[in-house]
C-alpha cells in the first residue's frame, strides 16, 4: 500500500499544513513551488537567503518525515517513485512534469491571483489540496505521483538506506 492508494489522506495532510503555517512560512513544501516563487518576484538578492533556507528546510523535512515513516512503519516498504509496468520511460516523466507544473501553477495562483487573495485561507487550502487530490489519484495509474522533487528523493534515500541498514 502507498500513499498513492489513499490520496485523500495527502490532500487532508497537505490542507492542515497549509492551515497551520500558511502564516509563518507561506506553507511552500515543495521545492518546485519555492523555484517557482522565488523567479516570479525577481527578487534575486532580496530573496535568495529566503530561498536557500526554505529549500534546506523542505529537504531536511522531507528526511525527516521519510525517517520517522521508516520507524514507525518498519515492515512496510515506504513507497519510492517507480514506475509502473507498461509505462514507459517518457511516459513516467512527462506525466510527473505535468503533475508538478499543474499543482505549482494552482499554488501561484492561489498566492498571486487577486481574486484569490481576496478569499479565506481554508478556500485556498481546500483549492490546493483538491487538486493534490486529482493528481495523485489519477496520476498514481502512470508514476507514483509524488510532484515534490525533495519527497522524491528522501524516500529514495530512506529506501536505500533501510535496504542497506536492514542488511
């Protein structure tokens, strides 16, 4: 089982997260969406220690939340971006370019839409995690829709990790 089989458990996730920091960080959580941001203001030497530090903190909470996954569920393999059999390559990569570029492009138009701005956080919330929602449930039939690059490569890490440790 993985969390590609219960999207709604990711998209509520992702809902209560954007609740709770939407305040404190802008609730990126995904490293695509902080690139994404950081080109569209332009800000370059303004933002760029901005930038570095919220793209450290997404990979090191990707590895962490990767980790204590790996403990709490010790005798289930955490999934890891595969691709499933008759997809081919090409397949597998542009539907998770495709994934990624609709859940950021619904992000910053949540952030920078005026209209947008203009509605409660739990209306932007719900917007984002819907569509985290479609994404992973229809895109978990070609990749393993993870559209986060750090989610992607923390549980690949963990993965070799347990499989090295485990050993």
């Amino acid at each position: 089982m993985t969390s590609s089989d219960h999207p709604e458990t990711l998209s509520i996730g992702l809902f209560s997260a954007i609740l709770i920091c939407d305040r404190v960080s802008g609730a990126h959580f995904n490293n695509a969406v902080s690139v994404a941001i950081y080109f569209m203001e332009g800000k370059w030497k303004a933002n760029l220690k901005l930038f570095i530090l919220t793209n450290i903190a997404e990979i090191i909470g990707a590895l962490i939340g990767a980790t204590i996954g790996s403990i709490i569920l010790p005798h289930q393999n955490l999934p890891v971006p595969r691709r499933l059999e008759g997809i081919t390559y090409f397949e597998f990569f542009l539907w998770e370019m495709i994934g990624t570029f609709i859940l950021t492009a619904v992000i910053l138009n949540v952030k920078y839409d005026n209209n947008m701005q203009q509605m409660p956080i739990t209306i932007k919330a719900l917007s984002v995690a819907g569509t985290l929602y479609f994404l992973v449930h229809h895109g978990a039939l070609i990749s393993s829709a993870v559209y986060n690059p750090c989610v992607g490569l923390s549980l690949e890490l963990t993965a070799f990790l347990r499989k090295r440790i485990l050993k």
